[in-house]
C-alpha cells in the first residue's frame, strides 16, 4: 500500500514541479513514531515521491512528532526525542532538499541539526497548541542554540506544524515575534 501511495503522490509531485511550483512539501505523521519501517523502507519511498520532479523545486518532508486534540492539550502522545536521530542521516542521505522538524513543543538535543550535513532544516520555533505567545527573545534563544549547529543559511524559522487550533490574535503574535527573531539571527524566514 505505501508502495502505491508513493506512485500516486509522485504523479502529483511531478504535476506540480512542470506547472511551476517552487515548493512541494509531504507532511509524514509516521517517520518519528517508527523509525525502523522509515529506514526499511519510508525513506525510499519518499524518494520515490519526489522522482521526476526536477531540481526547479524545493523538496521538504514536514516529520510530525505530536498531534494535540485541542488547544492548550499537554498530555498528547509524543515520539521518541531520538527518532529524529535515527533517521537523520538517511533523511540526510535522500533527495529531500529541506526537513521540517518539531522543536518548540519538545526542545529537542540540537546537536541533531549537525546531522544534517547539506539539507536544510525548517526548524519548528514556535508551538502550535499553545494559547501562550512565545517572546521574541525566548525564540532568538533558541535560534542562537540551533546556529551553533548549523549555518544560517539552511536554517529556515518557522512554526512547528499547522496552526488551525490558535486564535487570530495569537497566531498574528506569534508569528510576527517569530520573523522578528528570525530576522535578528539572520536566520530565513517561511516563505509566503
């Protein structure tokens, strides 16, 4: 079944590459909470989604590592902090150009980022499922952690998944403090 989903995503993929899109990203839910099926065989087939899709466009895979059920919820099911480890080389080692990975709602160890040696890294800076706006110097903070182990230029700031469960005001806060210590770091920001 994961080997038929490739092939549908792909034609898709490559849809969208030859229609002009410069950015094409696949969102995996399952990467961090199983890491062995990722290295066996996820990781190929991610591939396989990409393949033929040319260099004009910028492949990402987003590795979700948590789905709260409502706003302010803390006691979701979270992945293994070392899953990312486990397969950042191989992610590292794959046609994905970008890696979106979680960081705000787990603070993960950032020496993660030194594995990967040439794909950029969309680095979740600020939480999704949370009412509380993170300040502009907690997120330079950590930004100025991440540097350490990365260059700026492959670091691209941004939140750490979809942000459908916070209000307006919120989201226009967090986002604005977010570009702001982005911007401070001399870090990218997300693209439009």
């Amino acid at each position: 079944m994961a080997t038929d989903l490739a092939e549908i995503v792909n034609f898709h993929a490559v849809a969208l590459a030859q229609a002009g899109c410069k950015y094409i990203q696949v969102d995996e839910p399952l990467f961090a909470r199983q890491p062995q099926k990722a290295l066996d065989y996820g990781i190929r087939l991610l591939d396989r989604c990409f393949e033929g899709a040319g260099e004009g466009c910028q492949k990402s895979v987003h590795i979700c590592c948590g789905y709260p059920g409502y706003l302010d919820q803390t006691d979701y099911l979270k992945a293994d902090p070392k899953a990312y480890f486990q397969i950042a080389p191989a992610i590292d080692a794959s046609c994905i150009d970008a890696v979106s990975i979680e960081d705000a709602h787990c603070q993960n160890d950032l020496s993660l980022l030194g594995l990967f040696k040439r794909t950029k890294v969309i680095f979740g800076a600020v939480k999704i499922a949370s009412s509380r706006v993170e300040t502009q110097d907690e997120i330079e903070e950590r930004l100025r952690a991440a540097l350490e182990h990365i260059e700026a230029e492959r670091l691209i700031v941004a939140p750490d998944c979809g942000l459908a469960y916070l209000p307006p005001q919120v989201l226009q806060a967090k986002l604005t403090n977010m570009c702001a210590a982005a911007q401070r770091c001399g870090c990218k920001k997300p693209r439009a």
